[in-house]
C-alpha cells in the first residue's frame, strides 16, 4: 500500500514538472514572437516614414521633424532588437541585418538641407526597402530557428547524419582509390 502512495507521489511530481516546463517554454515562444512581430512592425513604420522623408527636399521645414521622428524609430528599433539579441542564441546575428537598415535610412544625405527629393522608385528607397526586407526575414528565420518544433529536429539530426555517412563513404572509397 505504500508503495503506491509513493508511486502516486512521483508520477504526480513528474507531471507537474512536465506541465510547468511545458507552461514555460509556450510562454517564453509567446514573448519572443510578440517582439519579433514588433520589431516587424517598427521596421515597417521606419520604412513608410523613410518614404515620406526622402519624397520630401531637404529644405522642406518638415524634413526637421520627420528626420528626429527616423531617429527616434531607429533607436527604438535598435534597443528592441538589442533586448531581443540577448535573450535568445539564434537572435544574436541580427544585428548585422539592422546596422544595415540603419546605414540606408540615415547615412549619406540624410540631414543635408541641400538634398533633393527623391522619386518612389529611386535606389536610395528600393536600397531601404531590401535592407527592411532583410532584416523581417533576418528576424522570422531566427524565430522559426529558435522553436523549431521536436518533430523538425529529429529531421534535422537524421539529414545531418544521412549527410555525415555519405561524406564518409566517399572519403573511404577516395582513400581506397589511393591504397590501390
């Protein structure tokens, strides 16, 4: 009789640890994907707001509060990713995918009050729009890295090891070519 006490005891520990782990590392998907989705967000916002700036002369009195307004957006973009970088392994090679969006949004001519307005299609824009694409797509394949599902793994680890036997083979059979 007691032994079953005790094996109710342990099976009802084991539970719960399985549960609360599992609690935890859904929470902890929740949180990263909100950030991720965020940062989304900004880098979007960033690129309408680079549009509207750059349509604009730079002797335009507007241009003085829109390129504060870029500023600010970058900023907070770059802290956000920053909290994110350091939160999670597969996040920290986003940075270089934002230094990026960066240098297009505020390098060159961007406080200058002698540039000029730049059309919708001119590669100074379609240069913002591919750094913002890339940093989005930067930011959903390290997600999609870091929680990758248990099923996704084992596929991986099989391809890996699939790939390591025939690496093998043709190392041994490039070995035995030599002996002959």
């Amino acid at each position: 009789m007691a032994d079953t006490y005790f094996v109710a005891w342990i099976l009802t520990g084991v539970g719960w640890a399985v549960s609360g782990f599992q609690a935890n590392a859904r929470e902890s998907r929740k949180e990263t994907r909100s950030e991720v989705d965020a940062c989304c967000k900004i880098a979007a916002d960033l690129l309408e707001k680079s549009r509207r700036y750059y349509g604009k002369a730079g002797a335009d009195l507007a241009c003085v509060a829109e390129a504060s307004d870029i500023n600010f957006t970058l900023r907070r973009l770059l802290t956000r990713m920053t909290r994110l970088r350091n939160q999670r392994r597969p996040f920290r090679h986003i940075m270089g995918a934002a230094g990026e969006l960066f240098e297009r949004v505020s390098g060159g001519d961007f406080d200058s009050i002698q540039r000029g307005a730049y059309a919708a299609n001119s590669p100074r824009l379609r240069d913002i729009e591919e750094a913002t694409h890339r940093l989005i797509d930067t930011l959903e394949s390290a997600f999609a890295l870091e929680f990758r599902t248990w099923s996704q793994r084992v596929v991986e680890w099989n391809h890996a090891r699939k790939h390591e036997r025939t690496r093998n083979r043709w190392q041994a059979q490039r070995f035995r070519a030599g002996d002959s």
